[in-house]
C-alpha cells in the first residue's frame, strides 16, 4: 500500500509482507547510518532476525519513508490484539531501546511524512512506543503527533562516558578503585586470552555463551527466555549477521585454551553496548572478577572506535553503580488518533497501575525479588 505523501517528492508506504521487510536490509542499513540516534537494535539484522524468531502472520506494521525511491525514514512495528489493539515495537521485551529511523539529511521533511504515516496506520490502535531512549528521533514525532499522546517512564539504564580505563577507575571512591586495581592485577595474573570471534564462529560461540550463561546463574534466578530454543536463534541468526554488518561484537576470553567467558556486544555510531554474556562460575575461584574483565574490554574497544558512550543497557544491578554512571531513564510514548483517545487513557491507566501494585508488592515483600528467582529456576528445569 503505497501513496503519496503531501510533504512533495516522499512517498509513505506501509509493509505488511515480511518478504518485502527481509528484502530492505541494504537500505535499510544505510539508513541507520544516516540516523544519528540510532541504537543496534535498529539494525535490519537485529529487527529481521527477531521477527523470525517471534513474529507472527499477518501482524507486520513497518512504515517506510522514501524519497526518490531511497529511504529515509521508517518505525518497524506490529499489530498485537491483547490487552487491547496496540502497535508495539519489532524487538520485543529482549530489546532495550526502541526508536524510528529518519536520515538526518532530511530530518524536516521526513518526521511529518512518518508522523502521518503512523497516524494512519493506527487508525485501529494505540501506538506503544517502549524504551525510547532520551534524545531518539521519536521523541521529535511525539512533539508533532496530531492525536491523542502521553509519556510515561521506561526502564532505567547505566551508562559511562568512553575514558581510557585509567581514568574510568579514578571515578571510583578511593577504596572502591583500590579494589578494582587489585581485582585487575589477578585478572591478567590468570593469564586470560582474548579472541574476537568471525562470522563463521558465531553459530559455536553462541551455544558455548549460553552454556556459561546458563550455568553462572544456576541457583540464582536465570531469565527463562535467555534458555529458550527461539532466543538461541534470533541470538545466534542476528549476532552472525551483525558481526558481519560491524553492528556487533562476540568476544570469547580463554583460559589455557577453554572458553571461560564469552560477550556479545551491539553497537551503533556512538554507543557500545554489552547485551548478553556468559561465565564460568570456576572464575571465582580464581579470583578473576568477570565483571571488571568485560568492562575493560570494552570500554578499551569503545575507545579505539570513536564511540561516546559504553552502556550497561537496562537494569541498576548493584554491581554498575561502582562505577559512577549516568543513569539515563528510557520513556515510554503512547500516541493515538483523536477518536481513539479514551483507549489510550485506558491503555495508560492499565499500565501505571500494573506499575503501582509491582511497586507495593516489592516494598510489602522484600523477599519477592527471592522467590521470582526461584520460580524461573523451577520454570527452567
């Protein structure tokens, strides 16, 4: 479905056909080149991938901007029926930032082309835009959507500014860098190799990864999907692909020749991102903490690239917060046409009190966090 849009030569389409979707990657690609607040997980290889892995028939909602046939803007959604009609995000909830794509050449022009776009497409449901990070291009669509809209507060994510590792440790309180230089000192004591693994080695690294993952938080509380035959897919199909594209990074560190901990790190123009990693509990036993093994990896990789920005991604795990990061809260952005607002506020007030009861049960029941723990243990075996 193709019409002119009426901002002169861009046209807006809407994609429905997933064939038509995996055929975009080159364009598509280019494009989040051309976006300069693009994140990995915009990328065709991250978002086709997914769509693999967990889309479902006849839901597809992708809508394209060109302008003499080129893209230059597009929102990579779908159509979900509960709790109520929604256009959410290609990604899921294992992504951790959402935005729409639009060149910045012709920011201008493209916004109101994919404003309108959108407004079209959801003439049938609520627009839930997830983990939009401060500063996407989103938010600029927000700022012009003709309809009903809201902001709500996302997930929370760390983020360190790219410093040499020295200078990241002198961040630290002065006893906090002491141990962290201790820490480092066993780490190259160990002898720890590094290998960046190929495109060809993804597949094999992928399986080793989850194995460690698996096994390092044995006991205490895997996230279930991370085990799931569907997500060792999207994971080893999208990590091949952007290792190939230079969109991600699988990094294995071996010790006299045994894999003991693998990384796969996604990255855009300014931001490194660790997503997933895996480690040998045995580590411990050494004395060699993980944690600062892998930062230092990347936060030296970050530099050597350019980038601004290594993130923790989503999540304030005590172990961050060492560190001294920023901490950046992503927003949550519901967008309806006129006639749909009551849907909307209803949609709203579905979601803050779902937020407000989570919120009560954690303060009542400190030990929550415990037994959620030991149910996804149970739900694993």
């Amino acid at each position: 479905m193709s019409r002119a849009a009426a901002t002169g030569p861009l046209t807006v389409s809407l994609c429905r056909d997933p064939r038509q979707f995996a055929a975009l990657e080159q364009p598509w690609n280019r494009l989040v080149r051309a976006c300069p607040t693009a994140t990995p997980f915009q990328s065709h290889a991250w978002l086709h991938s997914w769509w693999l892995s967990y889309g479902r028939d006849g839901r597809l909602r992708t809508v394209l901007v060109r302008r003499d046939g080129e893209l230059v803007g597009a929102a990579a959604l779908m159509l979900v029926h509960r709790p109520l009609p929604l256009l959410v995000p290609l990604g899921g909830g294992i992504t951790d930032y959402f935005d729409v794509l639009v060149d910045a050449e012709h920011a201008d022009a493209v916004l109101p082309a994919l404003a309108q776009g959108l407004h079209q497409a959801a003439r049938r449901a609520v627009v839930d835009l997830r983990e939009v990070r401060p500063g996407a291009a989103a938010e600029s669509l927000y700022r012009m959507w003709p309809g009903a809209r809201s902001k709500l507060t996302d997930s929370a994510c760390m983020e360190l500014p790219v410093l040499p590792f020295d200078e990241l440790v002198k961040r630290m309180p002065t006893g906090g860098a002491q141990r962290i230089r201790a820490k480092l000192r066993k780490v190259d004591a160990a002898g720890i190799e590094e290998h960046e693994v190929t495109e060809q080695e993804v597949p094999r690294a992928v399986r080793s990864l989850l194995r460690l993952h698996e096994k390092q938080w044995r006991g205490r509380g895997v996230t279930p999907e991370h085990l799931r035959p569907r997500f060792a897919e999207h994971l080893t199909r999208a990590t091949r692909r952007m290792v190939r594209s230079g969109h991600g990074r699988l990094t294995e560190f071996r010790l006299d020749g045994k894999v003991v901990a693998a990384n796969v790190t996604l990255l855009s123009s300014g931001l490194s991102g660790g997503y997933l990693y895996g480690a040998d509990p045995e580590l411990r036993a050494k004395k060699v903490d993980v944690a600062t093994l892998l930062l230092r990896h990347e936060a030296r990789r970050a530099l050597a690239d350019g980038r601004e920005v290594v993130s923790f991604l989503r999540g304030t795990e005590p172990y961050k917060n060492h560190w001294r990061p920023e901490v950046v809260v992503n927003q949550r952005l519901l967008l309806a046409t006129a006639p749909l607002a009551p849907l909307l506020r209803l949609h709203e007030s579905q979601v803050t009190g779902r937020e407000r009861a989570v919120g009560a049960l954690r303060e009542a029941l400190p030990a929550a966090r415990d037994w959620r723990a030991r149910l996804n243990d149970f739900r694993v075996r």
